[in-house]
C-alpha cells in the first residue's frame, strides 16, 4: 500500500474515533475507553508519519514551510488529546475539549491530504511511496509497544 493510503486510512479511522467522542451523553468510561483508543491510533500514526513521510520530504529540500507547521500541529494534537486523558469527568468543559481536539485533527488531514501530498507526489515514484507505506505500516506497532 502506498503512503497515501496507508495515511488516508489511519485518518478515516481517527475521524470516526472523533466523532464518536464529540456524541452527546459519554459517560466518563466511555469517553477514557474512546480516548485510549485515539491515543493508540493517533500518536503510532503520527510519530511513524514523521519519521517516514515528513523526513523524506524535508531530507529532499521540499515543503517549505508547510513540514514544520504539520510537526507543530501533531503536538498541538498530541497535547490536546493528553489534556482528555487527565479528565475525571466528561462534562461541558471536556466535551468542549473533545471538540477542539477532532478540529485540530480534521484541520490537518486537510492540510496534509492538500498540502503535502500533492508535494511528495511531485518527487517521489510509485516504488518509493510503495515502500514509506510498508516502512509507515510496520512502525506503528513498534511505537504502540513503547507504552506511548
């Protein structure tokens, strides 16, 4: 699978995690049980993202500006979601919370998928985005396993 997928992929299932946060009447083991899965779904994605795909376009000289502002918005992302996990109730404010988070999420899948894409499509080959896809996929797990 290429990159592309692969990452599209990741990016559905993170959506739908989101929106199903963002429903109305989550309990809090609701709420700590969709978390954990976002956790385990989105930081693999996002630190494999970075290591295969982002470097590749920085160590080629491309991106501009564009690289450095989607690494910033992972960490956005990622503190984002940290903040849901110390929640003792899901309330207004953790709903609110919740709902800044899947914004800053659906923000840069559209960054990325419009951005950045259409930048590594311009200079990497099939082959090449065929292998980030395998070396993307079997980085996820490796990072899920150091207890993120």
């Amino acid at each position: 699978m290429e990159i592309y997928e692969a990452i599209k992929k990741d990016h559905k299932e993170v959506k739908d995690l989101l929106t199903e946060l963002v429903s109305p009447n989550l309990d809090i083991k609701e709420m700590k049980a969709l978390v954990g899965e976002i956790r385990d779904a989105l930081i693999p994605h996002s630190r494999a993202e970075e290591a295969i795909f982002y470097n590749s376009i920085r160590d080629i000289g491309e991106g501009g500006d564009i690289i450095p502002h989607a690494y910033k918005e992972h960490m956005a992302a990622e503190t984002i979601l940290r903040t849901l996990q110390t929640l003792e109730v899901f309330d207004a404010k953790g709903l609110e919370v919740a709902k800044k988070l899947k914004a800053a999420v659906e923000h840069h899948i559209e960054d990325e998928e419009g951005r950045v894409f259409p930048i590594a499509k311009a200079f990497f080959t099939d082959k090449e985005a065929q292998e980030f896809g395998q070396a993307f996929e079997k980085m996820k797990p490796e990072i899920k396993e150091q207890n993120i």
